[in-house]
C-alpha cells in the first residue's frame, strides 16, 4: 500500500542577515541540504518540549536512568514498577556503569501523559540520580492497514 506524502504548505520567513548567516553555518554543520527540513526540524523539536505535547497524544520514546543498585529495595522497586507500566514498555536494557552505578534504558510507548507518570515514579525513588524522558510522535495512520504486530498494541 502506497504512503501519502505530507501536503506541504510555503510561507515566508523574515529574519536579520546575521541570524540567517549563522542559521546558514548551523546548517553546514549539522549537514542539512536545505532551509526547510532545518526549520521542520526545529518546529518538531519545539513541538515535543514540555506542555508542547497534548496528555493523550499517543507518543514513542525512552526513559534513560541512572542509579545505585545498592540502595535499599531500589532494583526491586523499579522492577515492580516496570511490571505497572508493562503495556507502556516494549523493551529495556540495563548497563553496569561501576560497582555501584546502573543505567537503565526503557524503550516506551502510548499516551504521553501515562509515560511522564512512569517517568516522575522514576525520579523521586531514593537512589535514582537521573531520569529523563525522550519522545517524538507517533504517526497516526486513519484508515491505514494494521501492523502485523498489532498484538502488542497499547491497550
């Protein structure tokens, strides 16, 4: 089945010749090809920060960690936690940093909402150093045939 392509939409954009030369080397060094898709690119950015993405906007992403296994309870905790989220986690992977420092990465998806509750769970747990939240949209395909894997859809 053929993928419909995004109607594009041009507008103009005014900005100081300075701006616009140091947008030019940003480009250069970032090795975009053209203007547009550094702007689309920028949009997006702005788009997924805090209070840019909607509670229910159905969302992919990871959840990176960073914490002290020797802290009392804590990988029991977050292995329970884990098991609350299980239709939020696809995958995990877990990497001893020292003797006593983990980083752990949860590949998650659904409502963004539901994946900053898990993230804010991760956080305040006495022992855990660092918790983030990366998500890009996920596209939504209406009318589009189901995913062979639709299985594993969020429930």
């Amino acid at each position: 089945m053929p993928v419909e392509k995004d109607i594009l939409t041009r507008f103009g954009v005014s900005m100081p010749e300075e701006l616009v030369k140091q947008f030019d080397l940003y480009l250069t060094e970032q090795g975009y090809t053209n203007r547009s898709e550094a702007i689309r690119d920028l949009v997006r950015r702005v788009l997924l920060e805090p209070g840019g993405l909607q509670a229910d906007r159905p969302v992919a992403g990871t959840i990176v960690m960073v914490y002290d296994h020797h802290v009392s309870d804590l990988p029991l905790t977050l292995i329970e936690l884990q098991h609350d989220y299980h239709h939020q986690i696809i995958s995990t992977m877990h990497v001893h940093l020292n003797h006593h420092q983990c980083l752990e990465i949860l590949v998650v998806r659904g409502q963004h909402a539901k994946l900053r509750e898990l993230k804010q769970r991760i956080q305040v747990l006495k022992g855990v150093y660092y918790a983030e939240l990366s998500v890009t949209f996920l596209e939504q395909h209406d009318g589009a045939a189901e995913h062979e894997h639709s299985a594993h859809k969020d429930g």
